[in-house]
C-alpha cells in the first residue's frame, strides 16, 4: 500500500529523509531506512572540507527551525570509505546531494561519486546560508546551463533541488526540465530569517541569518509543488514542513510522487518515518485507497 516511485526509483514507502538532517554516516542512513524511510539523502557533498558555520548554527522557535550550517563538508575525495560501508549495509536507494560554486564543480563531484552508484543525484543549488551554488537556483538560465553539463558527467538520474526564494518557481522548474533534469526537489529552506534575543539584542545565530524549516515552511512548501506539478511532467520530491501523515498527503496531494522529511527527525527523531508510514497507511485504508499514487496531484 505504502510503495512509491520516484521516476524509475522503486521505493517501499514515500517517504525519504531530507538532506543534512543526520549527515552521511552510513549505520545512521541504514537506521532511517529501517525505521520506514523509503530512501535517504546524504547530506550535501561540497569541493573541498569545510567547517560550516561557527555555532550555534540551529535553532529551534515556535513553529520550526532556523539553520546556519554553513555546508559542512568532509570534502567528496574524503568520503571512499563511508561510501563503500553505504553500499555494503543499504540496499534501498541512496541519494547523494552535491553542491558547488561554479558547473566545473559540480561535474568533477559528480563525475568522481558517480563510481558509487547512488540512486540518484541532487543538485543543491538552493542553499541559503552560503552564496556558492544559491545563485544557480534563482536563474533559469544558469540552472538549465548547469544540468546540461552536469548530465554529460553521469548517467546517473538528476534531481536539482529547488528554492522558494525565487520569483517563479515554474519558470525554473520547467527549465530544469528542458535542460534535462529527470526529476525535480523541492523545497529547501525558506528566508533567510533571523531571530534576536531581546536580553542581549544581539541575533540569536552566529552568522545571524539562516534558512526556515519545519511547520512554518509547510504551506510555502505545498504551493510550490502544487505549481511545479502543474508546470512539468517529471516527477517531483515534495519537502519542506512535513511532520505527519496529514502533511504527507497533502504534499502527494499537491503533486508529490515522494515526500521529504527534514525538520520533522528533530522532533520526534528516527522512528519519525514509521510514525508517518502508519498514519499515511491508516488515512489510506479510512478513504479507501489502495495506493499512493491515486492520490498523486489529486488537488490540482
Ligand atoms: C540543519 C539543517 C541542515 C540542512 N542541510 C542541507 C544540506 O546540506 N543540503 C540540502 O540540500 N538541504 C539541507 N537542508 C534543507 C533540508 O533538506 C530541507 O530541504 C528543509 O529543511 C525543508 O524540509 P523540512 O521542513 O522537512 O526540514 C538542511 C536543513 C536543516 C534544518
């Protein structure tokens, strides 16, 4: 009841984890696919290591989280072994998220990691706490010129992963399609934001903006699916908010073939996937519905 298909991607539920949640270990990967995630996404691999940000980096407020990770990376060339313990211990698909300055840097990350066979591969050209890789998110001609080279790099299936801080998110995602993106991600965080402490009247974060996960993001999320749905026909990862079987449906509502979940590992940590999967199952059987994909773009 719960199996899910991101294009050519089979996945025994919808559900995927978010990317940079729980990083790259391998046993911590294997731990959300056997608490129900149908896949995992690696945190994002960059050109060279790098700290992140000075802490603290995220936050919890009211309604979600504000993060300033800042892209910590161990760098691609250093990642042979945790790769090699991934494709020994998962057997359910991987999906390895790669970020970069310039399309140089993409394709020499994408061309070395492609040796590992993940599933599939994310662009991050979204993130808002770092300028490398933002601005391709925001133009459609700078993203279609990075997935055109990025796809003489691998045959491996490519997802960008887009912004809601754009102007139009269809624009981008239909140029996305054109270039030749098999399949599109969508949404990382939204902002930046900023939260001040009032006692000290200073910004609570060290680099004091960052990107908003979590509920406060949900309805932002859902709208941008809702459109990319109605702009293209490649399939589409629906993230931003998802904390229950609620939000999941109405994510595969919005046009979702699978569902990201970030924030949501926060609060209520691994066993969040299978605490979905049986509210998704449950919503399912109540309505009668034998399968996720009667109900993908049901609310277009
Ligand atoms: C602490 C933290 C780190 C993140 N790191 C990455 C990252 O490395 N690459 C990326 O593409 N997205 C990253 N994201 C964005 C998430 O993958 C996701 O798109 C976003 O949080 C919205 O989903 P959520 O509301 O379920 O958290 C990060 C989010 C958080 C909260």
């Amino acid at each position: 009841m719960l199996k899910a298909k991101l294009g050519r991607i089979q996945l025994k539920t919808p559900l995927v984890l978010a990317s940079g949640i729980l990083g790259t270990n391998a046993q911590i990967m294997k731990r959300c696919i056997d608490n129900g995630a149908g896949a995992v996404t690696l945190k994002s691999i960059g050109p060279i290591e790098r700290n992140g940000h000075n802490n603290p980096t995220v936050l919890a407020f009211d309604s979600g989280l504000i993060n300033a990770v800042g892209l910590p990376t161990p760098g691609y060339l250093n990642m042979d072994e945790e790769w090699e313990e991934i494709n020994r211990i998962i057997k359910e698909p991987i999906i390895a998220s790669v970020y970069g300055s310039s399309v140089e840097e993409y394709c020499r990350i994408i061309k070395y990691i492609s040796k590992f066979n993940p599933s599939i591969i994310e662009l991050n050209v979204s993130c808002p706490n770092k300028k490398a890789g933002m601005a391709f998110g925001k133009n459609a001609e700078l993203v279609s010129e990075l997935i055109r080279e990025v796809k003489k790099c691998t045959k491996l299936p490519i997802m960008p992963k887009l912004t809601p801080n754009c102007d139009n998110i269809s624009e981008i995602a239909k140029a996305c399609e054109k270039a030749g993106a098999d399949m599109i991600a969508a949404i990382n965080t939204a902002g930046p934001g900023m939260i001040i402490d009032i006692e000290t009247r200073k910004p609570l974060l060290k680099y004091k903006t960052g990107g908003i996960s979590g509920p406060a993001i949900k309805p932002i999320a859902i709208r941008c699916v809702y459109e990319i749905y109605e702009s293209v026909k490649i399939p589409i990862l629906g993230i931003g908010g998802i904390s229950n079987g609620r939000d999941a449906i109405e994510m595969l509502m919005a046009g979702a073939s699978a569902v990201g979940i970030g924030s949501a590992v926060y609060y209520d940590n691994i066993e969040v996937f299978n605490k979905i999967n049986r509210e998704i199952e449950e919503w399912l059987k109540n309505n009668k519905i034998k399968s996720i994909k009667d109900i993908i773009g049901a609310a277009r």
